[in-house]
C-alpha cells in the first residue's frame, strides 16, 4: 500500500534524528526518510549503535527502521520524493566576517534551500526545525520562490523544544507543538498539513498555531528565558556563599510562588548545551541589528553572567587548594553538558578543564557517556588529560574531585573508600549540589558546593 505522505529530514543530529524517529513511530501511514552529508552518521543510524545516546530511542527507532523511517545519503532523491520537507542542519554560531561570534551561520540551510530548488519540480512544503533568526524565512522563501519552474514553496516554522537526555519523553508528551506560517490561503493550507501530522498523536489543545514570525521567535525567546532563569539562580548562588544563605533553600523558597514555579532554578556550574548560548548570542545580534541596543545588552547579560559562574568555579578551586594546582591530580566527575547524554557541546567541563589545563593541573575525565566527544573536544590539549572510565580509579591519588555533570551514579559512590585513596587534604567541589555535603565534611573531605558556605577542616 503506497504511503499517504513522504516526508523528507536534512539533518540526522540530536533534533532531525529522535524527532523524525518519533513520527515515523507515531503514523505508520506516513514514509519518513532522514538524510545526512555525514556517511558515518547514517551507517550508525542504520545499524548501530546509534550516533546520539538518548534514553528510549532505541526503542523508538527499531519500531520504526526499514518499515517506514529510513536513514539515507542520498539527500537528491529524498528531496525528489518528499511532499513535506524538515530542514534540521545545524545553524552554529558565525566565526567569520559580519556578526562573528554573534550571529548565526545560515550557510548550511542556504545550501539546503538551493538543493532543495534544484531537486523540485513540484511545490512542497518546508518546514524550518533549526533554530533560526526571526525573519529567515523570509529570505529562503525568496530563494525557493524565484525559480523558473514557477514552483510555489510555502515555508513553515515548526522549532522543536526538545531538550537533550528526555528527548523521547519531550516528542511523546510536548508540552506544546508550535507551527508558524503565512497567513494567506496557501500558508494557512500548509500549516493545517503540519498540524494533521503532530494530530497523530498530539492532543489539539496542545498545538499551537501562530504567524511565522511569532514562531521563529518564540524559540530563541523561549531558550533565553529558560537560560536567564539559571544566570539569575546564579547569581544569587555567588550571594549565598558570601552570606552563609543556601541557594537551595533560596531557591525552593522563590519556586513555590505558582508565579515563579520550581523549575530551572538549579544553581550550577554553569549551563551548557548546544542551543542556550547560540540562540542568545543570536538574539542579541538581531536586536543590535535593531538598533536595540539596551534590549541586546540585557540579553547578553545572561551569557555573561554565565561565563563568570564558569570562571568563578575554576577560581573557588584555587583559592581554596592554597592558590596552586599546578602539577596536582584533579579529578573531574562528568564531562556532558547535563546528564542523560553523551553530548558535550558548550559544557561547563569544557571551560573548567581549560583553565585548570593552563593552571597546570593533571586532570582526569570521568563520564558515563561523554568520553569519546570529551576526546574529541580536548584534542588540541590531549597530552594534558587522562580519560578514564571508571570514577574510583579516576580518583585515585587526586587533591580534588570537581563534579561537573549530575550523572545520578556520583550520588551513590563509596566517598569513604575514595576518600582513603585520594591526596591530603582532599577537595570536593561539586558544581551541580547532588552529594550530601554534611556526610563527606564528617567523612573528612574539604566540600565547596556552588551557592552554599564552605564546608573545610582549616
Ligand atoms: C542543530 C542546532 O544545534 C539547533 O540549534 C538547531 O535548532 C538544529 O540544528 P542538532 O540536531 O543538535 O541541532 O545539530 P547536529 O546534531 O549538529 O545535526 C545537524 C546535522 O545536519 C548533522 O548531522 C550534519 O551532518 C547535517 N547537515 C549539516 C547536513 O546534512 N547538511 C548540511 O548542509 C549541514
Ligand atoms: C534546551 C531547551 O530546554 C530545549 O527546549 C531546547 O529545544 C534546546 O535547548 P537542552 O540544551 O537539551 O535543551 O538542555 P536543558 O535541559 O535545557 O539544559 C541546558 C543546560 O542548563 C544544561 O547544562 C543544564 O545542566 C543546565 N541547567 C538546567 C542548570 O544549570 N540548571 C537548571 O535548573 C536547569
């Protein structure tokens, strides 16, 4: 039986790759096909192991492999087939040129548009996954729209909010599925197309429609309140180990106010992930675009205050091992960016393990499932790091553990027999508040836990 609708994805990462699986899962009616430039990723998205760790997409993505979700390179033919188009490539941050380190580098979905055009010679619908600027669709309709074949491409905004680790959980429950499009006839046809498909398995209430622009922004806006919420907790955090207050008691007490709520309010080491910097970064850039100058610098306040918990992490850390750390072994437990993923794009770890680097620290990573991107990350300094597997022997002769990512598996180690193995005075600094800091300051450590008062023998 021939399927209803094809539906092509460009861009098999951590957002084309579950969100595409979990379609294709949901409306077995429907052919989904998920292609990629990068061959590798494609043969393990084939046959395994998967190139992304995220729990329960195994199981999502053996539902559905070779029955009517198939991973492909060959994106001419997809582009070909489909009558629905995702377009999931990345969009980083610019390095070059206008808007460096600011602005987003549309190259890739420029690219895609031309392909795109190229490979047509019907109409289809696009549909916008990446994270963009407000506004891009204006400019890949103007692309896609000028073509001699008098073809009519209408462009959807359709961001995913997923977030790394609950990626499946996200896709099957969403809080809410926003699809943003033009208002006119065809843009109101496309988006009532988009709509059926997430109707799957989606309750109506929880869909959400609006004009393109709105779409686009929502997005950035959404991750840069989620990030302000935590450079604001952290901020506080600073206060509290001035004031012997305790951020989580501060925070517990803030989030009951329903106005407020309990969320995000972890005080941390610092957020990471590959969105929340990027996206701000983005915002900023558009509204200096603007002419938004007060606007842009609130915004990048965020990032800021971001990048000074980092710091202060890393300087917390020396002040307390005697101002030196030069030729110590220290001992960082976690490596991604949260827990529940292998991922390590803009991790807090990265950071502090640079500048412990340039302190002259031995260091050696720990992780569940970072260690390979960790590698990958640190290559330019790799004869200064060890990698190990195992948090007991990772431990083994370090002045100080830094707790990095909130692996749950940290909270239920031995400390007394690490404890026993480790140099004197011993250092714990835990940069995501999951150990039970009274119990290792009986034990004997040194504890340091972000937005609380020291816990030290002298
Ligand atoms: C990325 C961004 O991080 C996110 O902000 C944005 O919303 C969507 O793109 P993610 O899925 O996490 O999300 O990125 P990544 O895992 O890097 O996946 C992008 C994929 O696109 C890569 O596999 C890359 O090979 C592929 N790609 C890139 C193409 O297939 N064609 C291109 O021209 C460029
Ligand atoms: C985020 C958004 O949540 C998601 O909706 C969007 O689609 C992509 O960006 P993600 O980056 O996967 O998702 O992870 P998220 O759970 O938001 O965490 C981001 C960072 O903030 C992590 O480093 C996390 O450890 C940190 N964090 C989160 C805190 O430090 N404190 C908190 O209270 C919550």
């Amino acid at each position: 039986m021939p399927f209803e609708k094809n539906i092509l994805c460009i861009g098999a990462g951590y957002v084309g790759g579950p969100t595409m699986a979990m379609i294709a899962a949901k409306c077995p009616q429907y052919k989904v096909v998920v292609v990629d430039i990068n061959p590798e990723k494609i043969r393990a998205w084939n046959n395994g192991p998967l190139p992304i760790y995220e729990p329960g997409l195994d199981e999502v993505v053996n539902k559905a492999r070779n029955k009517n979700l198939f991973f492909s390179t060959e994106i001419e033919k997809g582009i070909k087939e489909a009558d629905i188009i995702f377009v999931s490539v990345n969009t980083p941050t610019k390095t070059f040129g206008q808007g460096a380190g600011q602005a987003a580098d549309l190259q890739y979905w420029e690219k895609t548009a031309r392909q795109i055009l190229a490979q047509s010679d019907r109409c289809k619908i696009i549909v916008e996954k990446s994270t963009l600027p407000v506004r891009t669709a204006e400019a890949m309709e103007r692309i896609l729209n000028n073509n001699p074949k008098g073809l009519h491409f209408e462009v959807l905004s359709n961001p995913e909010f997923l977030a790394e680790g609950s990626a499946i959980r996200d896709l099957e429950k969403p809080d809410r599925v926003l699809i943003g499009s033009h208002e006119t006839p065809e843009g109101l046809q496309a988006r009532r197309e988009l709509v059926e498909i997430y109707a799957n398995w989606v309750a109506k209430e929880h869909i959400i429609e609006s004009n393109i622009w709105s779409a686009e922004l929502s997005k950035l806006t959404a991750n840069a309140f989620l990030a302000q919420r935590i450079s604001s907790i952290n901020s506080i955090s600073a206060l509290c180990e001035k004031t012997e207050a305790d951020i989580n008691e501060v925070a517990y007490a803030i989030g009951t106010d329903s106005r407020i709520g309990p969320h995000f309010l972890k005080a941390s080491v610092g957020f990471g992930g590959s969105c929340f910097k990027k996206d701000i970064l983005n915002l900023v850039y558009i509204c200096q675009s603007y002419g938004l100058t007060e606007v842009a610098a609130y915004w990048e306040s965020v990032v800021k205050i971001n990048e000074w918990q980092e710091k202060r992490f890393v300087q917390n850390m020396l002040a307390n091992m005697f101002n030196t750390v030069a030729g110590k072994k220290i001992a960082l437990f976690g490596f991604a960016f949260k827990a529940h993923t292998g991922d390590t794009r803009e991790s807090a770890a990265i950071y502090v393990t640079r500048w412990l680097a340039d302190e002259n620290a031995r260091i050696v990573i720990t992780d569940p499932q970072a260690l390979d991107n960790a590698k990958l990350d640190l290559a330019d300094i790799k004869e200064k790091i060890e990698f190990e597997t195992d948090p007991y022997r990772a431990a083994q002769g370090a002045h100080a553990i830094a707790l990095l990512t909130e692996w749950p598996l940290y909270r239920s180690l031995d400390y007394a027999r690490i404890l026993k193995t480790m140099a004197q005075p011993a250092f714990i600094f835990d940069g995501r508040n999951i150990l039970d800091h009274p119990k290792l300051f009986k034990m004997g450590f040194n504890v340091f836990a972000i937005g609380k008062a020291a816990l030290k023998h002298f």
